[in-house]
C-alpha cells in the first residue's frame, strides 16, 4: 500500500475509491503524569507523550491501511491526520482517499 499526502501521484493515472479511515484511542496514566509535571518544571520534549502520540499514529495509519485494502485500493492520497481530547484521553484519527491505479 503505498501512501501520499498529495491530492495526486505524478506518473499516474488514478480512480478514486473512497473515503478511508483509521483510528486509535490513546490513555494516559498517573506515572506518566507524574513525570510530564516534573518536565514541565524543569523544560524539554516528554518523551512517554511523544512515544504514546508516535504509537497512536502508527495504529491508526495501519487501520486506514486495512480499510483502504478491504476496498481494493493500491494507494491511499490526502492522508490528514485529527486528534481530539475525550474525557483524559486522546482519538487519532487518519483518514484519506483511497485509489486504484488505472
């Protein structure tokens, strides 16, 4: 499965599929905010967010992905990514449009 950003691929010629989507729900727990709070004092990247954030994104491409093949699709184009805050816990969303090669 190959993966753009772009709303088109050069070289090729393409039909759209439709829309696909992926998603991840990621938590956090009292360590890791234990440990955000003492980063805050002291400065820099808090990096068990970062990994947390990498790892969500990682699932929920992979679900896209999954989608985007269950419809027949070679490609998937305009991949965005959304996150929102729900009650302590954030949702990644991917989504794009799925593509066939013609």
């Amino acid at each position: 499965m190959q993966l753009y950003t772009t709303d088109f691929i050069t070289g090729k010629n393409i039909d759209t599929i439709g829309l696909v989507t992926g998603g991840a729900v990621i938590t956090k727990h009292v360590g890791m905010d234990f440990l955000a709070g003492v980063r805050k004092i002291v400065g820099g990247e808090v990096e068990v967010y970062s990994k947390m954030q990498d790892e969500a994104q990682a699932q929920a491409t992979l679900a896209m992905m999954d989608d985007a093949k269950a419809m027949g699709a070679d490609a998937i184009i305009c991949i965005r990514y959304s996150i929102a805050s729900i009650e302590g816990s954030s949702k990644l969303l991917a989504f794009g449009t799925a593509v066939k090669f013609i």
